[in-house]
C-alpha cells in the first residue's frame, strides 16, 4: 500500500539504528508517489508496518514505504571515463532514473548528472541493497539490505554489512560482504513475499 497517510498514531517511533534501515534525520527525494520529487528528512519508522514517517520541506508529513524514498546522499564521483576531470568532484544525489539506472546528482558548479552506480563513492554508513552478483554463492546475496562500513581504494570495493536472514542458525546478526560499486544501490525495488528483490 503505496498511498501516503496523512493523520496515523505511529507504533514505535524507532531511533534504533538496524543495519538496512534509514536512520532517522536522513535527508530524502520521494520516488514513485504523487509526490515524487519532493524533499523530506526522515523523521521515523513504524516498527508495525515499516512505514517511514518523513517530514516534507513543503511542511508536510507523510507514510511510505522504503522502496519510495531516495536518501540524498553526499557523493565523490569516480571512474567516469567521459569527462575524467569530474572525478574527484563532490555532489549530492538528487533522483533516480530506474529505466536507465542512473542516479541524477547535483554538483557544486550548479550542473546536473546522470551517473550510473559505479561512478558514485558512497560515504560510511550509506544504506545500499545488494544487486547483480553472478554465481551460486553470490546471488543469494542479490536483494539484501546493508550499510557501508568502509571502501577499500586498492580493491575499489565496499565492506558492506548485511543482516543475517531470519531462520539461519548464527552467532552473529549480521555478515560483512565486499562488493563493487556497482553491486550496491541506494535505490531499492519493491517488496515481494517479505523480501527486498531487485528487478530494476
């Protein structure tokens, strides 16, 4: 249920961190709403739903879901090969193009880009979902939610935290996966059966 609520009592209201989840105070675009485009900070999530409750710069307050929000996050371009003098460059993500897969980002020269994943170096604590590893092993990966603990410049490559699914028999809630830029997306696709699945 995608539709915004506009008066609801929240649950819980969570200041707790979990590792896929937006943090409260994160900065935001609204995607695939009748507000699309619009700018809120997160304010809370209901533990019951899972709704975020995010307080919009237009004053309002409104309930989506995780797969409508877009955090704008802070990023470093790199490896873009077109116009190489913008690597290094700092911007901030500002939208989503799913049918192209690239982010648009607003740099400081006032100019606006579409980059794809593996042109953005994320910062610490960027909330990410798996997405396009190959292989046995590593597709069963595809789909999870994480934070980004560090990038590693030799690998080009983030350690990325991603809970434990629920049912396996651990001692640890949660794993660290190394993984490209462009295994890592800040967008996410729709839930389907209690599972994030990328089919972007």
């Amino acid at each position: 249920h995608m539709a915004p609520k506009t008066k609801r009592k929240l649950a819980a209201v969570l200041a707790t961190d979990g590792v896929g989840e937006l943090p409260v105070d994160t900065p935001v675009v609204l995607l695939r709403t009748q507000h699309q485009g619009i700018l809120g900070v997160i304010s809370g999530r209901d533990d019951a739903d899972g709704l975020y409750e995010v307080r919009c710069t237009n004053g309002g307050l409104i309930f989506v879901d995780r797969a409508s929000l877009l955090p704008r996050y802070e990023i470093t371009i790199v490896a873009l090969e077109a116009q190489p003098a913008l690597n290094g460059c700092r911007g901030t993500i500002e939208g989503w193009d799913a049918e192209r897969r690239r982010c648009k980002v607003h740099i400081a020269s006032g100019r606006v880009l579409m980059l794809r994943p593996h042109n953005l170096l994320l910062p610490a604590e960027a909330r990410v979902q798996v997405s396009g590893l190959v292989g046995n092993a590593s597709a069963q990966h595809n789909g999870r939610l994480g934070k980004v603990v560090d990038y590693q410049d030799e690998s080009g490559r983030y350690h990325v935290e991603c809970a434990v699914d629920a049912g396996v028999a651990t001692t640890n809630s949660s794993t660290i996966l190394s993984l490209k830029r462009e295994n890592t997306l800040v967008v996410l696709a729709t839930k389907l059966r209690g599972s994030w699945v990328d089919h972007m």
